[in-house]
C-alpha cells in the first residue's frame, strides 16, 4: 500500500496534537462553565436557555448556507499561486453571510410573531434577543475555517474552544459578584456578549494571516460559480446539525419537562468526548483530502487509515473513562443529574462509531462528491427522527438516546459502502467483511470526472 509521505504525517500528528492539547482544555472550561451556569440558575432556566441556543444552532447554518465546508475545499487550491482570489474569496464569503444574517434572523422573528409554533411562539422575547447570535455564530464559525483551511490549526481553534468557554465562566462570575437574578434571558444576553467578543478577535486573526496573501503576486483567475457546490454543502451542514440536535428537539414535542432537556444536554456534552478524536483529525483532514483530490486511490487509502487507526486509539480510552466514571462526573451537576447515566452511555456508543468506521464522509465531501455526502446523511436523520419518535414516548431521555446510537451503526454502514464504492477506500468494517468472504466481486466503481458547476 502507497505509504503516506512524511510532510503530511507530520502534519497529521502536529496538528492532531496541538488540536488534542486544546480540546482537552476545551472540555475542562466547557464542563466547569456549565457547571456554574447549572449551579447558578435553576434547571429549568437553564433549559430553556439550551432550548434557544439549539434553535440558533440551526438558524446560523442556514446563514453560512455551506460556505465554511467551501472555504475548506477551495482555499488551499488558492493558496499555491492564485492570491488575489483567495482574498477576495474571503472577503466575499463575510459579506454574504453578513447580510444573511440580516434576512434570517428578521425572517425568523417575524415567522414566531405570525405563526403559533408549538415551544417556539411562547419564548418570542427571548429569540428577539438571541438573533445576534444567529449571525455571530456563523460569522466565528466561518472565520475559524478560513484558519484551518489555511494550515493555523492552533489558531482556528483558540478563540471558539478556549476564549470562548473562559469568557463565560468570567462573564458568570461576575453576574454572581453583581448578585444579578439568574434567568433564561440573562444567560442568552450573556452568550450574545461572549459571541461578540470572540468574533471581533477571529476577524483580527483573519486579517493579520491574510496580509501576506494581499502582498504577493499570484494569478487572480476567472470568476467561478459556487452556488450548486455550496447548497450541497449548506444540506451537509444542516444535517449534520440535525443528527446532533434532532433528538434535543423533540423532547419538548412528548411533554417531557425542560429539566430533562437540561440533563440530557449534559449527558450529551459528556459523551461528546467519544466524537472528539474524529474532529481532532477534522482539523486537518479535510485540506489534505482537498489538495489530493487527483493524487490517486492508493494515497487517499492511506491517509484514511492511518487517521482512522489514531482516531480509534484515541477514543478507547475516553469510551472507558465514560463508562467507569460516567455517574460520578453527572453526579457534580446535582443528584437529578445521574438519570441520565444510560442516556450518556448509549450515545458514546453511537459516537464512538465514528471514529471506528473512518473518515468516509470527509473523502466524499473534499473530493467533489459531496452530494452523496448529503445524500447519507439525510438517510442519518430519517432513521434518527423515526426512532426517537418510536422511542422516547417508551424510554424518554434513555430511549432518544438508544435511537442515536442505533441511527449511528445505520448511519456509518451505510457511508461506508457508498464510500469505498465511489472512492475505493476500506473502513475497517468492510475490510472485516471482505476478509470473511473471499468470494466477494465487488468493487470500487471507476472514479468519473469531479463533479462541475
């Protein structure tokens, strides 16, 4: 098998330990910020608070509409030769999502004003307040990819995992010395203040690692078209968000208290350490995958198992630490906290499978086949919406929780095939199976041209 040559192992192993090194930073100032906003306010506010903040979530990935992913693939194709367009690439992508921001969180106001929507309508106040964060979100998200698509791995994760946790645990601490009555408008108000802050010191970050581009000679190119490219994107994006906050979202619709939603929020937090191996190599994967587009199959083969093999030697342990010590971490947000032990286990689990399986959706997405990436994973959210509606009325939190796992395993199958299909690369899975079978004919179909615009 073609061996992965050394300047992007390196890359691979730099930028996966530097990633490393911040996410478990990360994860220390998440789990004590949430610990302060839980012990600070009451379960209730502090659902509702998760509530709207989900609720944002989405709306900000419809204001990018698929350009972060953009960013990704054609920045490093810029960054050899064609600066000129790569900075007004840039610049382009910030003022589009500037004035989306505008329409959609105007749009979005205006539909809960007009329209009685079920957990929605009855919080209007609150929404009118967190539409800033509709923007801010994607404009921090956007920039933060603009970083790592440029190689400055450390830095396009500071601001979101470091700066932005600490800021509000200062923001809490500070609230408390004021003695300012904790409620759910107070945390949305000071989310917003936080999302602004982080924003302003991404855009420096941007400016300041752009300025060498502005200055060098390189080709501008003709003018492209993105907009088939980027819808594709924008439906990825959406659908992932979906996966991760579908089941959040129809707890509400089967009666269940906005405490359940707060722990279930928890536990999900928690087992989000499982997924946190797959984004370390998202840091740097999606470039290298990006500028190998036309390398060859043997080459993608060997960046996808090498990554593969380090996401999975990482997610081990972190699956142990969850299931020995899950109850006693739920147990430091309050005794009410550790119903949701089951809960954490199952979509550990259901994460964990991503590591196991692979980088495929990332392949898919860089080389030019994002459309079956799409495609997969609205399959993810059919199956996960139809089994938390089948199984939380049985189950409640545990029972969305057993719907993610049992979407994920469907999920990860599923994209596999699709990927070794179109790209020939082997999750360890099919690599099982083929091993089993000897008889087995099937191949990877001949790669077609990229897909045009």
């Amino acid at each position: 098998m073609t061996r992965v040559n050394e300047s992007d192992r390196r890359l691979i192993r730099r930028g996966t330990l530097e990633s490393f090194l911040i996410q478990g930073g990360s994860v220390a100032l998440v789990f004590s910020g949430n610990l302060f906003l839980v012990r600070s306010s009451d379960p209730d506010s502090y659902g509702l608070y998760v509530h709207v903040f989900n609720w944002v979530s989405i709306l900000s990935v419809v204001v990018m509409w698929g350009r972060d992913d953009l960013v990704l693939v054609k920045l490093p194709r810029y960054a050899h030769q064609q600066h000129e367009r790569l900075v007004r690439f840039v610049r382009g992508v910030n003022r589009r999502i500037l004035a989306a921001g505008v329409v959609v969180g105007l749009g979005w106001v205006a539909l809960l004003h007009w329209v009685p929507l079920a957990s929605l309508s009855d919080h209007q106040p609150l929404f009118r307040v967190a539409m800033i964060a509709v923007y801010l979100t994607a404009a921090l998200g956007l920039n933060q990819f603009v970083l790592q698509a440029l190689n400055h791995i450390r830095l396009s994760q500071v601001v979101e995992k470091l700066l932005k946790p600490l800021l509000l645990i200062i923001g809490v601490g500070l609230l408390r010395l004021l003695a300012v009555p904790f409620d759910a408008r107070v945390l949305v108000i000071l989310s917003c203040v936080v999302l602004g802050i982080c924003c302003g010191v991404v855009f420096w970050l941007v400016v300041c690692k752009t300025q060498d581009y502005r200055a060098a000679d390189g080709e501008s190119g003709p003018a492209e078209r993105h907009g088939v490219k980027t819808t594709w994107f924008f439906l990825i994006t959406l659908f992932t968000l979906l996966a991760t906050k579908i089941t959040m979202l129809m707890l509400p619709l089967f009666h269940l208290p906005p405490k359940d939603i707060g722990i279930f929020n928890i536990s999900y937090r928690f087992a989000d350490v499982l997924i946190f191996p797959f984004f370390l190599m998202h840091t740097v994967l999606p470039q290298l995958f990006a500028r190998h587009v036309g390398t060859g199959r043997a080459y993608t083969q060997s960046l996808f198992s090498e990554s593969n093999r380090l996401m999975t030697l990482l997610s081990l342990p972190l699956l142990l630490v969850i299931v020995v010590g899950g109850r006693l971490l739920l147990g430091f947000f309050g005794p009410e906290f550790t119903v949701g032990y089951a809960a954490m286990i199952y979509i550990s689990l259901g994460q964990f499978l991503f590591s196991f399986f692979g980088p495929a959706n990332t392949i898919l997405m860089m080389q030019d086949r994002e459309k079956y990436s799409a495609g997969c994973l609205l399959f993810y959210v059919v199956v996960l919406a139809g089994t938390s509606w089948w199984l939380i009325p049985v189950g409640g939190i545990t029972g969305g929780a057993l719907a993610i796992l049992i979407s994920s395993g469907a999920f990860n199958i599923v994209l596999a095939i699709v990927a070794y299909r179109l790209c020939g690369v082997r999750s360890p899975f099919l690599a099982w199976l083929m091993r089993r079978d000897p008889q087995a004919k099937a191949g990877p179909r001949q790669a077609g041209s990229s897909n045009t615009e």
